[in-house]
C-alpha cells in the first residue's frame, strides 16, 4: 500500500494506480457490450431497444454505490495519509453495511414501482414487455450491484489494486459466460441478459468480502466486517456523504440526461433507438477508460493531498489529464474511420448499420475532452469540495445537455439530438480547466 502511494516516479505511479483502475473498467464495458451483442443476436430491434432503455436505471442503481463507495474511497484516502487508521477502519466498516441497507431499499422500490420506472425510461407499446423483463431481474440483483461496485472504489483507496481489478474480472467474466448461456442456448432474451448481469456481481461481491475476511484473519488493522466496529458519528457520515452524493449524482445525473435523449430519439422510433444503442455501447470504451483513470489516481489525489503534499499532488492531475486527452484523440480517429465497421458487428440491417455507424463518429468528438473532465471533476472529489464536483455535474447533464438536446432536436432533428453531446462536452471542458487553473491558484496563495 505505502509503495504505491510513495512512488517517486509520478508517471509509473499513474500507471500502478490507473492501469488496474482502467482494466476493471474495461472489464465492466466489456460484459456491457456482451449483453448487447448477445441480444443483437436475436435480430429483435425491440430486445435491443430494451436493454437501451434499461441501462440509464442500471446506472442509477449502480450511482447508489458510488455514495459509499466514492465518499468512503475520498475520505479513507485523506485519513490513509494522515495516519489515522482507526477512523480508517470506521469509515470502511460504516460504508460496507449502509450499502448493505440501501440495495435491499433499492430492491423494494424497484419490484413495487417497476411499472412507471418503466414508462419513465422511455418504454413504448413495442418493447415495454422486454423493458419489464429486464427491470425485473435487476432490481432483484441491486443489493450485489450496489455492494460490488461500491467495494471497488472502497478497495482503491486501501491500496488494494490487484484485488479491486480481480473481482471486477470475476464479475464481468461470468456474466458473458452466463449472457452465451442464457440468451443463444436457453433463448431467454432480455431476461437471460439480466440474470447474468445480476448473478455476475453476485459473484464479485462474494470474492470482495472473501478478501475482507481474508484480510482481517491476516491481521489487517484497517479492515474488519464486525458490525461492532459500525460506530457513524455525524462527522464521519457527513465527510462520506458529502463526497458521495456528488459522486453518484454524476451517474445519476448521466442517466436522466440519457433517458431525456432516449424519449428524444424514441419520437423517431425503435430503429433509431436501437442504431442509437449500439453507438452509445461503443462510445462507452473511451469513457469508461476515462473514468477508469481519473477514479483510479483519486486515491494517489487524496492522499498526497492529506499528507500536504501539494507538488506532487498537481504533477499526478496535469500528467493524468495529458494522457486522458490523448487517450481520447486515439479514439477519435478509430471512430471516424471505422465507425461503419463496429456498427456492423451488431446490427445486421444495412440501413441501420449506417446511421450508428454516423452516429458513433459523431459521439466520438467528445472523446478527448472526457480527460479533462473526468479528471478535474475527480480533482474536486478527492479533495472534498463536494460543491464544484456537484457543479461540474450539473452544468454536464441538466444545465448544458437538455436545453442543448431541445435546441439541437428543433434545429436538426434526430442529427441535432446525436450532437448534443460532443458541443457539451467540449463547453464543459473549457469551463472545468478555468476552475481548476482558479482553485489551484488560490491553494497556491494559501500555502
């Protein structure tokens, strides 16, 4: 744990911190884009309707998580490089078991109020029956949802790299085998693809608590799953909570603004919806990474700015940022020249193939600013200035995207609502390096 934290060299440090980070993320996408894949196989636009529609609720379920997940990850972080290992222990224990009581809360809600989360999403009279069948299952699954991708963030900031990036291997591994099972062999549809998501995260967050209890057997002074050590106190619920709910707010957020432009594009019916789909999965790899090495250097953020150490705090955020923003540019041209051929790996009618095929170019022009904002926003985050990261938030998805989505719609139709996100992307991204060139100039005054 103190080697990577220690790291002299600021690059290789990134890369032992992101790397593992981004893979995980990988990993994640990867079982994403199975579920659709393994749907398309169908040749049901309406399946793969669905299970568009449904990813904006699976997101906000997962956002549960990151309350705990990203406001423990902040919080033990900072305490991790100020030597106070007792709260650290605290801390961990309180996460572990209120994202234990919010995914059975989750749970309740989803199974009675399915219906309209249904209708809400965006689900018309041709593929609601899917739509239904998908919801079910997930919600059923929340409590390991909500618990493995929290555990993720939460095992971050212990220093425990290897072990985060393993278990969402696990996770996501036996969710494609089980997609192979249940969708080609049984023909379970969009149930099939569901329950593999579901039984997935089971498993990963079985291997996360094997490893606590692992740990805690090992003598780990910082880890325990005693319900004796749940001790909150105001202060400790407010540190989490405060960075947390910025956190989450950024899927939550995400997933209106997606369900806003899903009952958008819905006006052009299920074939743009599904061409839209298969984009959006394929746009998912360069932010997914993205995020992937912004929360994965959020640890190295916290605890060098908890040890007060401010240099290289700057040199991890300028450096990661350069290398998300090229990151992003490689992804650019990939899409733009071979656009047309990642959409056919899922689509099988031409005509449909072409438009995500367009339709994933265009998304593609935001790719390079994800580094910047992502980066800066997990700047905010690490540091516990939940105010700006909840700003950044709001101004990307509610601020910014809605009015954008409507003027673009009226302006150019369908075209106009796909480049929503691209002119977005690229304002925020201008507005979130004049925020951090502010706030790190006053750290500097203050110093």
């Amino acid at each position: 744990m103190t080697t990577v934290f220690e790291e002299k060299n600021i690059s290789k440090a990134i890369m032992r911190m992101g790397l593992p980070a981004m893979l995980g993320q990988l990993t994640t996408l990867i079982y994403n884009i199975a579920d659709t894949f393994f749907v398309s196989l169908t040749k049901e636009p309406t399946m793969i309707a669905a299970v568009t529609l449904c990813t904006p609720i699976l997101l906000i379920i997962m956002s549960i998580a990151s309350i705990f997940g990203m406001g423990g990850n902040s919080v033990i972080a900072r305490l991790l490089g100020e030597n106070k290992n007792k709260e650290v222990k605290n801390t961990l224990n309180f996460c572990l078991y209120a994202m234990v009581f919010a995914g059975i809360i989750i749970l309740l809600v989803g199974v009675l109020f399915m219906e309209p989360i249904a209708k809400i999403s965006g689900a018309d009279a041709e593929n609601i029956t899917y739509t239904y069948d998908y919801l079910k299952y997930i919600f059923l699954g929340s409590p390991f949802i909500i618990l493995s991708n929290g555990l993720v963030h939460l095992f971050r900031s212990l220093g425990f790299i290897k072990e985060s990036t393993i278990g969402l291997a696990i996770g996501n591994s036996i969710n494609i085998i089980f997609d192979f099972i249940f969708i080609v062999l049984l023909d379970w549809g969009t149930v099939g693809a569901a329950l593999a998501t579901s039984f997935g995260f089971f498993c990963s967050t079985i291997y996360y608590l094997a490893c606590m209890i692992r740990a805690e057997r090992k003598g780990n002074q910082i880890i325990s799953l005693s319900i004796k050590y749940f001790a909150p106190h105001k202060k400790m619920i407010g540190s989490v909570i405060s960075i947390g709910i910025p956190g989450a707010l950024i899927t939550v957020l995400l997933s209106v603004s997606n369900i806003v432009l899903n009952n958008f594009i819905g006006i052009y019916g299920s074939n743009a919806v599904a061409s839209y789909g298969i984009a959006y999965k394929v746009d998912m790899v360069p932010i997914m990474l993205s995020v992937g090495l912004s929360q994965g250097v959020a640890p190295l953020v916290g605890y060098y700015y908890g040890a007060g150490k401010r240099d290289r705090m700057s040199q991890v955020i300028k450096t990661s940022t350069i290398y998300g923003v090229v990151l992003g540019v490689i992804f650019l041209v990939v899409f733009c020249l071979f656009g047309t051929k990642l959409a056919s790996i899922f689509l099988h009618d031409e005509s449909l193939i072409h438009q995500a095929g367009y339709f994933i170019s265009i998304l593609g022009l935001s790719a390079p600013m994800l580094g910047i904002i992502n980066m800066i926003t997990s700047y905010f985050q690490a540091l516990g200035v939940a105010v700006k990261s909840l700003l950044i938030t709001i101004m990307r998805n509610v601020i910014l995207f809605i009015p954008t989505v409507m003027i673009l719609n009226s302006l150019w139709q369908l075209n106009g609502v796909i480049a929503a996100q691209p002119v977005v992307e690229t304002v925020l991204a201008i507005i979130c390096i004049v925020m951090y060139v502010k706030d790190s100039s006053m750290t500097t005054l203050q110093q």
